[in-house]
C-alpha cells in the first residue's frame, strides 16, 4: 500500500527533495539557484496546505514545473571558459576559436567552451570536436594551432601533452626560452630552435614535420633531430625514420587557416609578402629590383582578414605588382614586366 491509502499526505517536503535530487541528470545548477527552486516550491506546499487542495493532479503540476525549472538552468550548457575559474598558471590565451573546442578544467568542475580572449591554465584538457580548430597565443610568443579530432592537455610542468591529433607550432615571436613550449608526444618531448613544425600523434605513432629550424624529439635514451623540410617519424616500439617533405601543400592547409588577420596599418606590400610566405611555408622572390623596391615602398592600410594564400590576390591588385606560384615560390614582378 501507499502513503495516501494509510491516510498520509501524497506529496510532503520530503517528497520535493527527492523530485529535485531524481531530476538532475546533467549538471547540477548552483546552490544558490538550487535553493531558490526549493524554498519557492515550499511556499507553495504551504499554500496548497492552508487551502486543503491535497489532489494528486496539482502536486504532479508542481512537480513538473520544478523539473521544468531545473532544465532551464541546466540546459544552458557549459560556461565560457574565460567565466570558468581555474587554479594553475596561466599558459596560454586563446585567439581563435573555430566550431566546438571544449575546455575541461583540471579541478573537476564541468567542460567549458573556448571563446576568444580567454586565458589557459596548468591543468586543464583542450578537445576539439570534427571540423573545430583553435588557435593559441602561448605565453612565449609562439603561435599554436590545434587540428581537428585532437586531445591536448596542459601539465604541471607547463607543457602541452599531445595525446591525439595535430598541433602546429610557430615560435617565430617566441622571446623567453625559459617558458619556451615543449610538446609532450608518446615517443617523448619534442623542443624547438626558433622553427616552425607540426606534431601529429596517432595510434601511439609521433610524426614531427618541419617547417624551418630544427627540432629535437628526445626519448628511449636517444635524441633524433629534423630540421626544414624533414619528417621525423617514430613508431609504438621506437624505430624512427627520417624523410624529406614539402613544405607547404595540403597537409599544412588546416594550419594555414587559422593564421592570425595581417594588421595591415603601417605595413609595406613587401611584410605583406613576408606574412604569405611565412604562413604558407612558399618562399617569395622577385622578379626585378624594381619589384622588391615597388613592394616596400607600397604602403598597406587597415586589416586583411583573409587567410594568407586567399589574400594575395586581392592585395597584390590594389598596386602594380602581380604574382605567379610555382609549387614552394611565390614569384613577384611589374605588371609591365614579362
């Protein structure tokens, strides 16, 4: 038999606690909002009690609308990571953040979602879903920019573990070696010489491509370097390989896309020029020294928020200069040139 058929009330405070504990399958909102649901929904008991209206129908309204109450304040979803309160040392700020990038805190609080301008910290997890990438100011300078389908954690040593996916690192801006990034791979931490590479892990496999500069992966008791245009490879067991690559090309276009707006104001075509080549990994020639004197003494005016390669184009047409691409080299001459 039931609480009602031995003459008891069917819905007591007791009964609201357990409703609000059962309903609360995602996760839970604050204390304070917590509290207020209960003291509002006790008001009305006692309403209810002064008016004898006991009927099952009403308390299962009420019941309802507490559990309607609680999904509005959960269904919200996560906070923006810059609102998220997290201790540790500031690592890194957020410049992009492009499709979901989750960001789950190291104190067990719940996931947060990246936004721009937010500060990263020793301790929390960075996860990107399909089609999401992020890009990262790190506390050195470099530029770090963070593929699709990847998994990095921030230590407490202040490096970032690459657990899965692709990372591309450009320490071009890097200025203090002593918080210069160090990347965490399976086949041990890969360290940097004012280069850029790109770091992918996947089934327990490091791959290290290099841009410019040079790298060093060391572990197994054993420290392996690549410099430009090299690929380092080390499988599950250990046994590593060393080929030549590209590069630019496909494999570095994800990267390309996050490459930060070209602050144009005060610029020459020439840093312009720079900018694409640097970003796409094309080195820039000019056909004449009347070219490379046209491009520096060109002055550039406000900012191009293109990505580097989608850019050149339009750019190059607000002068008298043109640019043909032939595989890694941007060749620029006069228009009047042949």
């Amino acid at each position: 038999m039931n609480g009602s058929e031995h003459g008891q009330r069917p819905d007591t405070p007791d009964r609201i606690e357990q409703l609000l504990r059962s309903a609360v399958a995602r996760e839970r909102p604050s204390a304070a909002d917590e509290q207020a649901i209960r003291e509002t929904l006790r008001t009305e008991w006692l309403a209810a009690t002064r008016r004898g209206r006991w009927r099952r129908v009403g308390w299962a309204a009420a019941a309802v609308a507490a559990l309607l109450a609680l999904a509005v304040l959960t269904v919200q979803g996560p906070p923006p990571v810059a609102e998220t309160k997290v201790a540790g040392e500031r690592l890194a700020r957020v410049e992009t953040a492009a499709g979901r990038v989750r960001v789950v805190p190291g104190d067990g609080a719940g996931p947060a979602v990246a936004q721009a301008g937010a500060a990263l910290h020793v301790g929390q997890e960075i996860a990107t879903a399909a089609a999401a990438r992020l890009a990262l100011r790190w506390r050195d300078g470099s530029s770090v920019r963070i593929d699709e389908r990847t998994t990095v954690r921030l230590t407490a040593e202040g490096e970032a573990e690459l657990v899965r996916g692709r990372v591309y690192v450009d320490a071009g801006a890097s200025t203090a070696a002593a918080d210069a990034l160090v990347i965490l791979t399976p086949a041990g931490p890969v360290r940097h010489l004012g280069t850029q590479y790109m770091a992918g892990v996947s089934a327990g496999a490091t791959r290290i491509s290099v841009r410019e500069g040079l790298v060093a992966l060391t572990g197994g008791g054993a420290q392996r370097t690549a410099g430009g245009g090299q690929e380092l490879s080390v499988g599950p067991g250990g046994q590593g390989s060393l080929r030549a690559i590209p590069a630019w090309g496909e494999e570095w276009l994800w990267a390309e896309s996050l490459a930060a707006p070209f602050a144009a104001d005060g610029q020459s075509m020439a840093d312009f020029l720079a900018w694409v080549g640097r970003e796409t990994g094309r080195r820039v020639e000019f056909a004449s020294a009347a070219a490379e004197e046209r491009a520096r003494e060109t002055e550039l005016r406000g900012a191009i928020e293109l990505e580097p390669m989608r850019a050149l184009e339009p750019v190059l047409q607000t002068s008298d200069l043109v640019a043909s691409i032939d595989n890694g080299i941007i060749k620029v001459r006069l228009r009047t040139e042949k």
